[in-house]
C-alpha cells in the first residue's frame, strides 16, 4: 500500500526526538493535523511494525528496535527528490514490474516506487524468473518518464546498473563488477540484476519501468550456489533492507539527474569503471552466437565486439558467456 | 465482441450459396454442430445486421443487402492466416490501440485485430487526437509480436505504411505517397495515419500495437479541410469498409510475412516507391530542427538527412514539414 505522507512524517519527527517524547500536540502542530488524527496515524505505526510508547503527559517516543521493513520506514530515511515521492510496499506481489506498469499505465507519476517484501512470480530478464523469497532481500521497481527514443532505454538499464553498483559497493568487501548489460556481480557471482521493461510508441518512450532485485541477506539455495552471491554470504552481517533501499534510491536519484541533464556519456565513464571485459575475448550469445574482443559499449548502451576479421559489430541485445 | 467461427462460417456458406438457399441440415453437417445451434447463430447474424431468408422446405438464403460493417463480414472474407483470426468488434471504443494493447498484455494471439465503428479517444502521434467519427472510417489496430529488438521498431510502422498505402491505392483515383514515419497522403493531405506502440523490454519486443485510421467515407469537417481528405471526398464514391478492411489485413498479412523472412529491406525498397520527399530539400522537426536534402531511410526506419556541411544526420523521430 502507499506510504502516506503524515506517517513518514511522524516517523521523521520521532526520529529526530531520538529517544525523547514528543507531544502530541506538537506533531498536530508540525503536520498540520488534528490530535485524532495524529492518533489515529500512531496506530496505523505500531501495526505497521514501529514500537511507539505513548504516555498522556509527555507524549510519544519510538524505540530504536525492531526496525520495519515497509514504505514508510524507506520513505522516513529518504530526501526529498522524485525517486520514492510516491511509494508503495507491500508484503507480496507477483511481480513489482507488473504492479509498476500497471500504475504508470494509470497514470503514475515519474519517481514513482513498488516494494514487495516477496515476489511470487518475480520476473528476469528474457522471460527468465527472478528467485524472490520473501524477508531476506530487495524486490523494487521504479517509474520513470524519460523523454527518450526507445532506441535509448538500454543507457538506463546501465544508468540502473551503475547506481546499484554503488549502492552494492558499500556493502561489499570486493568492488562489485557489471555484467552487460544488466547484472550486478560481487566475484563474478549474482548479486543484483536488472529488468527494464518499456511502453513506447517507436520513437517515443511513454514510460519506463526499471526492476531491480538485489541480493542481500538470503541464504543461497542449491541450485543458485554457483552462480550467484547475497550481501550477507559475503559479509557475515545482516543488511538492514530499508537502509539499502534508501542508498540505491538516492544512488538512482543522483545518477538520473546527472543522465538527464548531460545525457549518457558521464554515466557512460562510470559503468565502465565497474566492466572488466574491455579488451578481453568475449562471447556473446543472442540472435546468433559473436565472438571477439571486446570494445566497449557505444552511446546506445550497445556492446562493439571486433571480430577476427577486424570488423567490429554492435551487439543490441545477448548474453555474455 | 469476438466474431466466433460458426457465425464467420455459416455467413461464408450462405455466400457461397449465391441467391441459392441452403438448407439447416447442410450448415449443420457442414460445421458439425447441433440443428438447434444453426437456429442461434442465425439469429445472432441476423441480430448482427444481416438480412437471412428462412423456410421450413428450403432452409436459409442471405440477402445481398444490407452488408452490415462488423467483425462477422470482415472475417468472412478473409483467406485463412495471421491477421484477423481472432476479431473483435465494438460499436464504440475510446482507443483501439488501448483495447489492443489490454488483450495483448492479457495473452492475446498474434494476428488479434480489434475494430471499432467509432472511436470516442482516437489516439495519434505525439499524444495527438486522431478525428474518429462513428459510421464512415476504418479505426483498427493489429497485435503483432515479432522477435526484434524495440530499435527496430520503427521498420514496422514504415512495413503498415506500405500495406495501408497498397490498400488506399486501390480505392484511390492517384497513387498515394508515404510521408515519414506514419502519414499515408493522397495530394498532399492525410488520408490515414499509423500509430504503433509497443511494450518491451530494453532489447526485447513483448509485443506492438499497430494501429490504423484509415478516412474512407468521411465528410471533411472544417478544421481538417486543409490537411486531411478521404477516399470519398477523392472519388465521390462509398466505399465498402469490410471490403476495405479485407483487402489491408491481407495487405498486412503478406509484408508482415515479407518482413520475418526477409527483413526490412524488401520493405524498405517499396516504401521507397511511395515516398517522394528523396532528394529534395527537407525540414524535420523533432527534439531539434533538422534540415538538409533527404537522403532516405536507413535499416531501422530512421530518416537520414545531408546537412549544409555535408555531415549525413540520422533522424529517429520527428515530424516532416
């Protein structure tokens, strides 16, 4: 459900109380609500996981634990921009790209965010699935509305790609590496991927919808162990899922600006700092199988393969090997 | 609604029957359904618009007017393919583009084809209104889901292009000509127009939405007078919008099959043969204005310009002046 503005609000104000009471009365003030609906918003809080003591002489005061992992704690701890302006969480969904586009297909606006805890039928790429189990990592999708030739959407997969690896790199021991074009690797196994999907006309982008899902505190089943990694399995250490979500929110913010403003090419000198296939053989397969050195990507966020013939060609869309 | 197939069939033998009558028990074996369902579906046809002569003795005889405008006919005088197997109809609709792309999203087969009599939010480029009174025009759009990346988009609409023009000609006292990307022109005025969306991943198509208007019967209103025309105003005479609508589905049908074993370019050299803007001095406007001499297109649809300085510019969107 949508995270409302008056509880992030209260969530905020009580933070910044630290561990003293506020009144009730200077919430009502602050917000500019009643005291009933100050109480009322208290007890949406608590059920929604928050420990707030309440006493009729001093006020409210939060504990610091247990920390939720819902809309309004992500949205407590974010600046105000345009990435989670609106956001809804919720406990399951079958998949937080199709919830996604289904609102922007109603009209959301750009910023917008989808959260689930878990995801029933989470999506990858190339009609791939997504491991999701709920509790343990992050399952988010963001709405944005670019004003781009959907020849372009693939630079935000890799604008995407470069905020998660910021946000992932200050969590890891190693500096993660990006898989073109849409992974996330901390010691070339899965840590993050991404899936953007598009409505367009053929030459105008209506609204895209970036799906990220990043590994952090599961416990790697059997048939992942090979191929991919959790924060958590690295580190030892639990994440706390809201604080991530709050980093890579703000890494988007920055980086969709940055986009926005000077176009691919900044974004362009990063994602390459984290590639570490340049000037290697690579192999990648997609409508037909390319084989060669790698160059590079070009300012559609394609991949230059130079063949053995010296010709280099442009890969739109495949699989690293 | 859906045209089913007893209805589509029994209308295709009661044609084939010329003036003849046909009787029950024929229908009946020939469909292989209950005499009691005959008796519906004729009701259904006749419901439908269809005037169907019935006698105890000799069974049943259509009359050859009135020849309604609905999914039935359209599809009874379509060969078997692609485009059109499954049709629905609507009185009225506020966009045949956003009711397609809903059956899309919800499973619809390739070759779906939704018409509307009249279309009370007719969309077209650039969030423009496409004019769509009830009673006179063709407002259709087709799924399609070809395994292209969305950079290629774009040759979809100029492969509609070459359909809708091939149809408009017959009907047309002088040859159309395309104006780029998505006009069909008959002396310089717009006579239809093609608007394709499409919901994909950054290097995936899930599926495109080609929509058509095409003005067939259409009075020209005041406002649209000096840019829009139809087949009427050109020739003075009606024309037929199933018969219309037949002959673009299999215009469709046979370049869309010219395109996924081919490619654009046999597309591309027809379209050419449309176009009349090549070589001469142009002026496009898109995010920026462009203008040069018109060089053609390229291998995805992107028109290609000769700047003053000799430098060969690559347009991907943007409106022809």
């Amino acid at each position: 459900m949508k995270a409302t503005d008056a509880e992030v609000d209260i969530v905020r104000l009580l933070k910044t109380g630290g561990g003293d009471h506020i009144s009730g009365q200077m919430i009502s003030l602050e917000l500019g609500i009643s005291r009933t609906a100050v109480w009322k918003h208290i007890g949406v809080l608590r059920k929604a996981g928050y420990s707030i003591e309440g006493s009729p002489k001093k006020g409210y005061r939060l504990l610091p634990f247990p920390v939720p992992f819902n809309g309004i704690e992500v949205r407590s701890g974010l600046k105000r921009g345009i990435i989670g302006r609106n956001l809804f969480f919720f406990p399951t969904l079958d998949s937080t790209n199709t919830k996604a586009s289904r609102l922007a297909a109603g009209g959301a606006d750009e910023g917008t965010v989808v959260i689930a805890d878990g995801q029933s039928d989470g999506k990858g790429r190339l009609g791939r699935k997504w491991h999701s189990p709920p509790g343990v990592n992050l399952y988010t999708s963001i709405i944005l509305k670019p004003d781009i030739p959907p020849q372009q959407a693939q630079t935000l997969t890799l604008m995407a790609a470069v905020a998660v690896a910021e946000a992932v790199e200050a969590y890891s021991p190693v500096r993660p590496t990006v898989k073109w074009p849409n992974d996330i690797l901390i010691e070339s196994k899965k840590a993050a991927g991404i899936l953007t999907e598009m409505n367009s006309e053929t030459d105008r982008v209506n609204f895209v919808v970036l799906g990220i899902g990043v590994n952090l505190n599961m416990n790697l089943p059997d048939e992942l162990l090979h191929t991919a990694t959790s924060i958590k399995e690295k580190t030892g250490r639990e994440v706390s899922r809201a604080e991530f979500a709050q980093r890579l929110f703000s890494s988007i913010e920055k980086w969709y600006k940055v986009f926005l403003a000077e176009g691919f090419e900044p974004v362009s000198s990063v994602w390459r700092t984290y590639f570490d296939r340049e000037g290697k053989h690579i192999n990648v397969r997609g409508s037909r199988e390319v084989e060669g050195i790698c160059m590079g990507i070009d300012s559609q966020g394609s991949l230059l393969v130079r063949l053995g013939s010296g010709q280099v060609e442009r890969v739109i869309s495949g699989e690293l090997a």
